[in-house]
C-alpha cells in the first residue's frame, strides 16, 4: 500500500489495484472488499446482494414494500413506494419525448439525453447512414 500526497497537501491511499486514491484505511479496506473480492454481505430473499445496509434498505423499501404511498397525478393511478420511482415514471410515461434521433427515417424519441445517447450508439441500417451522409454533402 502506497501513500501519496494528493493536491489539497493532504495524504491518500493508492488502491493497489486500481490505481485509485482514497483517504482512509478504513474507506481503502472496504473499497477492496466491495469493488474488488465482490463482498456483499447484505442478502434480500429476492437474491439481489447488496455492500451496506443503506443500499439494502432501499432496495426493500422500494421494490418489496407494501405500502405505496406516492400515485401518479396524471391519471394512471399508478403507485409507488417512493418519490423517486414515481418521479421517474412520470418522466418516461407522461413527459413529452423531447430526444429525438438525428437520424433521418428512424424518428425514435426519447424522454432523456442518456437513453437517446445509449441509443445512438446501436447501429443504424446502412441506408439511414447513407441518406444522412447524402444530407449533409447537399
């Protein structure tokens, strides 16, 4: 285990693996164990595994609880154990698709930035991308 000086002139550790640096022994051991060894003590009866109790309280909260507290207000009445579940449904199902693809004749919408990217990065049919380059050459 190195230890380096880090920009702010306080010290940090160098993860022997990955190169990256952390601040704390104890932060250093637990990246190991988690990121590297896989370790995840935390077990739902689902199988799902989780590093710390936090993301395993979250995990049960929102796809095991019964209670549903948050409805959709845009007449779906769908529930929802948590803000944040809601909230994103609401964006996927009932926001204006505001992300549409450049590509000419594919026309697929998209209500963020990151599944447009993601879907972009798929291959379009050759003809589309000849269509495109014809476009642009005008």
């Amino acid at each position: 285990m190195k230890t380096i000086k880090l920009e702010d002139q306080t010290e940090g550790l160098k993860c022997h693996i990955c190169n990256q640096i952390i601040k704390h022994i104890y932060s250093l051991e637990r990246h190991i164990k988690v990121v590297h060894e896989g370790h995840r003590p935390f077990v739902c009866h689902c199988s799902k595994a989780f590093a710390t109790r936090e993301q395993f309280t979250r995990h049960t909260n929102s796809k095991h609880s019964l209670a549903k507290p948050y409805i959709c207000e845009m007449g779906c009445n769908k529930a929802f154990a948590s803000y944040s579940a809601r909230s994103y449904h609401h964006k996927i199902l009932h926001e204006k698709l505001k992300y549409r693809c450049p590509w000419l004749g594919c026309g697929k919408e998209y209500s963020s930035s990151f599944h447009l990217s993601k879907h972009l990065k798929k291959p379009h049919d050759l003809l589309l991308q000849v269509i495109n380059t014809i476009q642009f050459l005008d």
